[in-house]
C-alpha cells in the first residue's frame, strides 16, 4: 500500500528566505509524485510532478523537487519565499492499481513573515 | 478557474437529510474523482468514475453514493447526514483514469450538517 508522511504541519519561514517542505512516501512500486499547493477558500493547484526521466523537476511559482529513491522522499523548495506563498501545501503519491487514485499526506501550512 | 465547476459551493443542511453535490468535469476530461476533506482526516479519497464507469472506490461511506452521467457531469449523493459528515468535498478530473497525469481540482462544496 501506497502513504506519505509530511514531516511538519506547520513551517514558518522569513520572506527571501529558502523554503523547504519534506515529503516521505512508501510505496511497492515505482512511484508517480505530485505537490498541490491550497490557498485559503480554494482548490487543490498542482505545483509539479515527478514520474519517470529527471528526478528534479521544476515546477510553477518558482518550486522545485527532487525525488530521491534511495531516501523515498520528495522534498518541495523554493530558494526564496515570497508573501503569496503562504498556503498549504500538500504532497501526494499515486496509487500503485491502474486507476489515478491519490494518497495525500496531511498537509504543510506554510507561513511567510516580512 | 480551474475549468472544474462545482456546485453549490456552501450547503447547510440538517441532521439525517440527503444532499447532491454536482460536479463538471474539464473540458475533455474523462475521469471525475471525488474527496472528502476534514480537519482530523485531511484529504480521503472517496471514489473515482472513468466516462461513466466506476473505476476506484475508497473511503465511501455506504450511506454515500455516486454516478457519472453520459454528458461526463458526476453527482454525489450524501444521505442520512450526520455530523461527522461536515467536511470540503472536492471533485477533480484528470483526461484519463490512469496514474499519470494528476488531477485539476474544483473550488469545492463545503457541508456544513447542523
């Protein structure tokens, strides 16, 4: 069976300042990765994703993530935090059957300080 | 806007009554997902239908239910409401049912059972 744990249910970092948001994933297969990012009072935006080929993959608003196997993570950063990126940021791993099925871990609400 | 329409976007109802969230895929999207999202359950997905066929089903509650009509719009049918039952429930669809591509989410319908 598919899970992730997201270490930290709240970050707070200072604007300019490097984000980083871990991500751990268990699954029995090679996994598909996502970051959706949830602003108050909105749905899910998909950041970025990760299934086969380079393993940092870029996404949009400036992040990026890296999927390392050998550590099953997907950490989420960004080299400078900007006001609006304060939201919650969810990691996400597909489900091994052949459906599009997700597992989300339980969230990230990052703050952003001036 | 995401291009995945849901309504109503709030709906206050009581105690064992029954409600229908509507959802309308993306255009060219086939497959349509629904989830439940609570604060002690994060994001449970409930079940997934691929161009009128269910495909994945999840934490569904059997007092819970869903279909796909042929024009790709989904309904989900929430009965004998309790108040366990107050939760965002969020459709998202994808252009196949497969683990690829990741998902496009709706703004949502937040229930609220009093």
């Amino acid at each position: 069976a598919q899970s992730v744990t997201q270490l930290g249910s709240h970050v707070s970092v200072s604007e300019g300042a490097l984000v980083l948001l871990r991500c751990n994933y268990s699954s029995s297969v090679p996994p598909y990765l996502f970051w959706y990012v949830q602003y108050p009072n909105q749905g899910l935006q998909l950041l970025l994703k990760y299934t086969t080929g380079a393993t940092l993959v870029k996404g949009i608003n400036g992040f990026e993530a890296e999927f390392k196997k050998s550590e099953t993570s997907f950490h989420l950063t960004k080299p400078s935090a900007h006001m609006s990126d304060a939201a919650e940021y969810f990691c996400a791993v597909s489900s091994s059957s052949n459906t599009g099925k997700l597992i989300f871990g339980q969230g990230t609400t990052l703050q952003v300080k001036p | 806007d995401s291009g995945v329409t849901q309504t109503p976007k709030h709906l206050i109802t009581a105690t064992g009554q029954r409600v229908t969230l509507r959802c309308s895929p993306r255009s060219g999207d086939l497959s349509v997902y629904w989830y439940q999202q609570s604060l002690d359950q994060g994001l449970q997905f409930l079940i997934q239908y691929y161009n009128g066929e269910e495909r994945a089903k999840g934490n569904i509650l059997e007092r819970f239910s869903a279909q796909q009509f042929p024009d790709l719009h989904s309904e989900l049918n929430l009965s004998s409401l309790e108040l366990g039952d107050s939760a965002l429930y969020f459709c998202a669809s994808s252009v196949d049912g497969d683990r690829y591509y990741g998902y496009t989410f709706g703004s949502g319908t937040r229930l609220t059972v009093v």
